[in-house]
C-alpha cells in the first residue's frame, strides 16, 4: 500500500456535535464516522501530511512533528490548544524509532503530559512511520 500524495486538501478529522456522518478521510475502509453529543472533542488520523503529500521521505521524528503541526491546526480551528488534550494515541510502524520519537514528543507539552498509548502497527496509510489521534477537553 503505496500512496505519496494526496489531490485533496487536509479535511477536518475532527468530531462534531452531533449524531450524523460527517466527512471522513479520502482513505478507502471502515472508519468510525459517527458523532455525539459530548464534552469530548476527538481528532482521528493526523498524518504526516504537508504540501499535499504525505511526507514519507522524513525521518519518524520530523513525520511526528508534521503530524503535531496539523493537530495543532486542527485544534486552533476549535479554540483549544495541546494542553487541552486528554489522550494521544501514537501509532508507530518504526518501533526503533520509539526514544527519538518520544523525546521529540515531550517538547509539545508542559508539565503535565496527556494520558498517551504507542501502538506499534506494521504499516500506516500512505507509508507513514507515525499517526496520532488525540482526544480533547472541549470544556
């Protein structure tokens, strides 16, 4: 499963408030679209995208920092920011990459870190080495 670009520009992975589909991601599979009502905001599938493509000629750290980036947008666009997150999930298809991964981590969060799980997968859409999804506090 080779994909290097993406034709659409990033849609919003992000949960809404209510009970209906919303958009999911140009990916073909059976990916959770349903949302509630909640005073949780869930963010799903932050890939390494940048320009486009998915930046899969980037080290797992920097593809983790690009990954941060569009979280990072896709929380400006809700008025919330990373100390706002309640749990990441970081999926890693590059496990020798986990302390590299996880120093660079570290730099995206004060004090207090958000409840987190690494899951080690054998591959990631388009090629990526790293995926987060990241649940928020919306109150």
């Amino acid at each position: 499963m080779e994909v290097d670009s993406v034709s659409e520009p990033q849609l919003s992975r992000a949960s809404e408030s209510s009970r209906k589909q919303r958009d999911g991601t140009e990916f073909i599979g059976g990916y959770g679209k349903k949302t509630g009502d909640s005073d949780l905001l869930f963010i799903e599938g932050q890939l390494p995208e940048k320009e486009d493509r998915i930046a899969t000629d980037v080290s797992p750290v920097r593809q983790l920092e690009l990954c941060i980036e569009n979280l990072e947008t896709q929380l400006e666009q809700h008025g919330k920011e990373m100390n706002d997150v309640l749990q990441l999930t970081l999926y890693l298809a590059e496990m020798d990459a986990y302390e590299r991964v996880n120093d660079a981590y570290e730099q995206y969060f004060d004090e207090t870190y958000p409840a987190r799980t690494t899951v080690g997968v054998c591959e990631l859409l388009g090629g990526a080495a790293v995926t987060v999804d990241a649940v928020i506090a919306i109150e």
